[in-house]
C-alpha cells in the first residue's frame, strides 16, 4: 500500500470544477454535447411525442380555423371572410342545438356529477371487498361505447324493453322513453351516466381516501353526523379535486355525440336530442360544407376556452 501524499494529482485539478471570480462553477468545455449525447434516446423520444401531439392535435386545430374562412367548389379553395358563421348563425338549428346541449349539460352535472361522488363516498366506507366494488364500478367503462349505447337501447325498446318491464310491476304505464321529446333527452344522460362515472367515481374514491382520518375523528366529538361531516370535512378536503372535475365534466358534456346519434339518430323526436356536436356532423358528412362545419367548431372551441379562462381564474381567486 503506498503512503499518503500532499502533492495534489495533476488529473484531480483537472476533474474540479473552474469557478469565475464571483464563485460560480463554470461548466466544463464541452459539457453540453455530452450532456446531448448521454440523454440522445430522451431526446429522440421527446421529439417524437412532440411531433406527434403536433400532427393530431395542434395541426387540425390550425386546419379547423382555415377551413372556418374558406369554401371549397370543384376543388378549388376560395376565402369567403365570415360567410360560414353567417350560415351557421341563420341555421334554424343553430338555436335549438345549444339549448339542447346546455340542457344535457345541466342533467349532465344532476346525475354525472352528483353520482359518482356519491358512490365514491359509499364505497369508502366498506372495510372489505374495496377492489371489487372498484372493478363493479369501472365495467362499464372497459366496455365499448358503441355496445353499452346498444344496450340501453335495448334497455329503453317500449315493447319489451327492461325498464317498461319495471313499471309494469308497479302498475305504471310503459313510457316511450326515446320516442318521446320529454324523456328522450333525459334518457340519454342515463345511459351516458351509466357509461362514464366509473373513471370519476374511482379519481373521487382517491381523493377521499387522502382525507385524514382525525379529521373525521374530531368531527366525531363534536357531534357531527355523516352529513356534517360530508359537509364540514370531505367537500372542503377534495374542494381541488371537484372543481378540476367539474370542469372536465362540463367541457365533456358540450361534446357529447355518441350517446344520441346511436340512441336517437342524432336529432332525435322534433330535434329534442340534436347537439352541438351533431350539427357539426351533419354540416360536414350531410350537407358537405365543411366550412360552416369548421365554423361552428371554432365557436364551440372559443367559448368551451373561455369559459375554462373564467372559471379557472375564480377558481384561483377562490383559494387566494
């Protein structure tokens, strides 16, 4: 074993680092293309993931908003200005769809919203067999949308449909749940409901399951009930968790299209079910004009952004 020196190795003072005159390190000469080539797979990565975000996501958006100011005839592009939001805007059914979609939005947030969390909350509550009411509740969103949509309407047939054989026992007259204007819509949101409150019901189920436990302990001295502490303790604990909730929840429901073209066949008895969404469809694939199709979506994309502006700011303002 060799003794110990004080002579300094010439490679050591070469492997410190060189400090400025104000302290700083100063980065070794060529650092950053070593620093490239060691993270090259991280970067080919990155790269690639941006381009495809790029090229499925951003890319349409910049095509939608041409598509918005131009018309195509014979295959030729012209700029029409704000023609195709003149068209869309003097569409009769321009008002009825917003109407229609605000009203399942708002069904939407009675029974969407509401459900989910109360599940959640349900579920919490047993000791044993958590995992799999957690799988119980998550099927239906394993399942396709296309065959749960067919199963509720199979569910809603007023011959021989389930639910008409449910209020047959009870001596209720069989309902005409799609066929009619006033239940149709609300029959939707049921078979949406039943389709997406799984993933909901399991992000609320975390949530609660972060609350601390003293909390409902000292709720408990002070003699507080299961609905004070609801009120008092798991509402304002998971407050973050439900605004960011609610407002996906929202923006989802604005853009609902599965549920009512394959229920109804989109419009629906006197256009009770026709959507945002589905005029959109019909302006592109019915009417072929594209532009008032693109038009409509820039309307639907500019307010669906502005209302998450405002409502993200009060929510901010909210916690400050």
């Amino acid at each position: 074993m060799s003794a110990p020196t004080l002579t300094q190795d010439p490679a050591a003072k070469e492997r410190r680092p060189r400090r400025t005159r104000t302290g700083a390190v100063r980065p070794p000469a060529g650092g950053f293309g070593k620093a490239l080539r060691r993270n090259v797979t991280a970067h080919g990565f990155l790269i690639g993931a941006v381009l495809c975000f790029a090229f499925f996501s951003w890319y349409p958006i910049v095509r939608e908003f041409l598509l918005a100011f131009q018309k195509t005839e014979d295959g030729k592009v012209s700029w029409t200005g704000w023609d195709n939001f003149v068209t869309v805007w003097n569409d009769p059914a321009f008002g009825q769809a917003w109407r229609n979609t605000l009203w399942f939005t708002v069904l939407a947030l009675v029974l969407g919203f509401a459900v989910p969390f109360l599940t959640a909350l349900v579920i919490n509550e047993f000791r044993h067999g958590q995992g799999y009411l957690r799988l119980l509740v998550y099927l239906p969103v394993m399942l396709p949308p296309t065959a749960s949509v067919l199963l509720f309407k199979y569910l809603y047939d007023p011959g021989f449909g389930m639910f008409n054989e449910v209020l047959d026992v009870f001596g209720i007259p069989a309902q005409q749940w799609l066929q009619d204007p006033d239940t149709a819509m609300l029959s939707v949101v049921v078979a949406s409901t039943w389709m997406n409150m799984g993933g909901a019901t399991l992000i609320y189920l975390a949530a609660l399951q972060s609350v601390p436990g003293e909390l409902y302990e000292a709720a408990e001295l002070d003699g507080a009930g299961l609905l004070r502490k609801v009120w008092h303790v798991t509402i304002p604990q998971t407050r973050l968790v439900l605004a960011l909730m609610l407002l996906m929840q929202i923006i989802a429901t604005m853009q609902v299209f599965i549920e009512p073209f394959l229920l109804t066949g989109g419009a629906g008895p006197e256009g009770s079910t026709t959507t945002v969404v589905y005029l959109i469809y019909q302006y592109a694939f019915n009417f072929n004009n594209y532009g008032a199709a693109a038009a409509l979506g820039l309307i639907l994309l500019v307010l669906l952004a502005a209302f998450s502006a405002v409502y993200t700011r009060l929510n901010r303002a909210t916690e400050e």
